[in-house]
C-alpha cells in the first residue's frame, strides 16, 4: 500500500497490524494501524512512528516520497512504544532529525531507550516553522500518559492527536468516512477503556482547544481513521466525557447454577417491556472491553453475582476491579444475585459500586433458586428501574 496524501504535502506513512489482538489491556479484534505522517514542505517533519516490527513498512512508505536522510524533525507525540518503537530506527535513517517531545516525553524516552536523541523540549503554544506550514504544539498530559502532545498544522487546519480520538482498528481505508459505523464503535471502545478514566482531562482540554479558535478541519490520530468532519469525534468525546449516555441499560452477571442468570433475564425483560434498549453479558463468556463500551453508552448498570463463600463470584469481582480503574463518570447501578445459606454478593457489589461514585439503587436478592413469583418481582424490578433513566 502506498502512502496517502491527506492534505497537500501531508502524508500517511504508518502501518497496518492487521492481526493485533491484543493490545495493553483490552482486546483488538479488529486490529490496529500505527499512524505516522510526513509532512512535507522545506523543511520535512514526521509525526510520531509505529511499533517496532513495523519499521520497514513505514520507511518503505517514507522512501516513495522523500530520502528519510532529509527529515529534519521527528515530533514524538507520545513515547509508548506502540508509537515511539521504531525511533531507533527511524533515527538512525535520518541521522539529522531533532526529536520534539514535551518535557516528560523527553524523559520517558530516556527511560524507554537509553537516550532521548538530545530532544528539544515544547510547550503549549510553541510553533516551528517548515516553511510554507507551521506546527504548533498543545501538551495533552494525561491524554492518556503524561508526556501526550498534540501537534497542529495551521496552515491546513489538520490537528495531530496521537492516542486521543483514536480506535483500533486495521483498514486500508484511511478516513471514517469511508469506513462506516466500525470506526466510531471503535472509538468509543477505545475511549471508554483508555481515555475515559482521564473524562475531566478531556473536558477541559477539549475547551482548551475550542477558545484557541484553530479552525480545526481533520483530525489525525495515530491509531485508526482519520476524522474528515471532527465534529464527529469531538461531539462524542465532549459525551463519553460528561457520562452522558442514552436510554440504555447495561446487565453483567456470572452464574453458578443459572439462579443469577434467570434474574438477569427476567429483569432485562422488564426493562425492553417498557421500551428501554438493555444488553445483557455473562462475563465468563464475554469481552469485557465490549461490555466497557456498551457501559459508557449506558446511564444505569447491573451487576450480579451468586453468593461465593460470603462473597462475589471470582470474575465479578475481577470485573469490577477493571471498571473500578475507568470510573466512567454519572452511572447509577444496581446489584443483584442469589445466594444459599449465606448471603454476601450484593452487598459486596454494592461495596464496589459505591467506590466507584456510582448512584447506587436498591438491590434484589433470592434465596437459591428463583420461583415463579420471585421471577416477576424481577421482572417487575426490571420494570420500575426504568423510571431512572
Ligand atoms: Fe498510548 Fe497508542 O499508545
């Protein structure tokens, strides 16, 4: 695949991973690419590099334009590997390049390498000039590590975002647009397991970036597609950020001999009884960074377990534990389970629940199996829950 031009002497040089399923701490069905850009004016930048095994394909990408040995500037937008792994390189193709980093980018490369190329450090606001294009940097820290940068082209209105706005996801196609409905999916995956513990972040950086006035025509990130109408993404990022979500409910359950299971179903059927969209995961079954996804988009959560020796069911606690990391911001939730001789799941939930900032509602139990009666009262539980949303 050869490079594409995005804008006039602005090219994708990355790389596709077309068989990443896995990718620091949610799955990636759907692949990935690395996005690295060249831009090319009298003087010749690239914006960030791709993971190391990928090296050859961007500087295939890189030679159909330009000798690497001309690039005067290698802007290192993020030092994770997934973007920093070919520098080394990338640095020894172009052996007069100044590496741009922030301050704690110039460190984490140290740390990272061993050297951080003797990097020149930005702030916000600092520009430099290729001739006919100016990049100006925007420190995007905790977007999601603290050295993230963000780097923008004014003369093209193309903003540079590295890991923000991005999704994982391997295409040959270059612009959501061109993409479909996949591309936002993965971006709100995307947002909801990486960026959304950071919701407060993104909100004031987004407002940052709107009383800057850039005139912001394309956003670029360096995972996925490429945003033609950014009001798209931003739009849905100022949403997942704020916790707004529609008239949706999340349930996730395990189960031990189907009691808990039968709960779930009941209650799921009095919520779609009164018209509200649920979807409902058994986690031992599931991919939790899916059932993450559909959580950002939800106001209210379920969660059950069976009673384990006083206690939650191994894997409800473990996901717990993961969604206790992303704290998605205003949810309301509910606990829910069966238990023998001793109760303990739901309270234990509802421990959990609550430490997460949830609005915590009342709870529903039974006692080993559920009777026909006690499978209305969760069908009319299901019910009355959905005069919270
Ligand atoms: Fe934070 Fe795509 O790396």
């Amino acid at each position: 695949m050869k490079p594409v031009e995005i804008k006039k002497g602005i090219y994708w040089v990355g790389a596709i991973d077309w068989n990443l399923r896995f990718c620091g701490s949610y799955n990636t069905p759907r692949g990935t690419t690395y996005n690295a850009y060249l831009i090319v004016d009298e003087k010749i930048a690239i914006v960030d590099t791709v993971k190391a095994g990928f090296e050859n394909e961007m500087l295939a990408r890189i030679e159909e334009i330009v000798d690497p040995a001309k690039i005067d500037y290698c802007i290192c937008q993020h030092s994770e590997l997934d973007h920093s792994g070919s520098m080394p390189c990338l640095m020894k193709a172009a052996m007069k390049a100044k590496v741009i980093a922030t301050q704690p980018g110039k460190e984490s490369l140290l740390a990272h390498f061993g050297t951080n190329w003797g990097a020149d450090v930005v702030k916000t606001g600092e520009t430099i000039s290729l001739g006919g294009k100016t990049l100006m940097f925007i420190e995007a820290n905790m977007l999601h590590w603290p050295d993230n940068m963000f780097t923008y082209i004014k003369e093209d209105g193309v903003l540079f975002t590295n890991d923000a706005f991005g999704g994982h996801i391997a295409t040959a196609k270059r612009y959501e647009d061109e993409v479909g409905t996949e591309a936002i999916q993965e971006a709100t995956k995307y947002f909801a397991v990486i960026v959304s513990v950071y919701s407060s972040m993104v909100a004031r950086k987004i407002k940052e970036i709107e009383e800057m006035r850039l005139g912001i025509g394309m956003i670029a990130p360096s995972h996925g597609v490429i945003w033609r109408q950014p009001k798209h993404i931003i739009d849905a990022y100022k949403r997942w950020s704020s916790g707004e979500a529609g008239r949706k409910v999340t349930v996730v359950f395990d189960t031990m001999w189907h009691s808990t299971e039968k709960m779930a179903q009941e209650i799921a059927r009095g919520i779609t009884y009164e018209g509200i969209e649920v979807r409902v995961f058994n986690l031992r079954t599931s991919d939790w960074s899916e059932i993450i996804k559909e959580i950002i988009e939800s106001r209210l959560i379920l969660v059950g377990s069976p009673t384990l020796n006083m206690g939650m069911y191994p894997s409800v606690g473990g996901f717990l534990t993961f969604l206790k990391g992303i704290r998605p911001p205003n949810k309301k939730a509910v606990a829910f389970g069966s238990y023998g001789w001793n109760k303990g799941a739901v309270k234990a939930i509802n421990d959990e629940l609550e430490k997460m900032n949830f609005k915590v509602l009342d709870s529903i139990e039974v006692k080993y199996i559920p009777t026909k009666e006690q499978l209305s009262s969760c069908f009319e539980f299901g019910r009355n829950l959905t005069k919270e949303l």
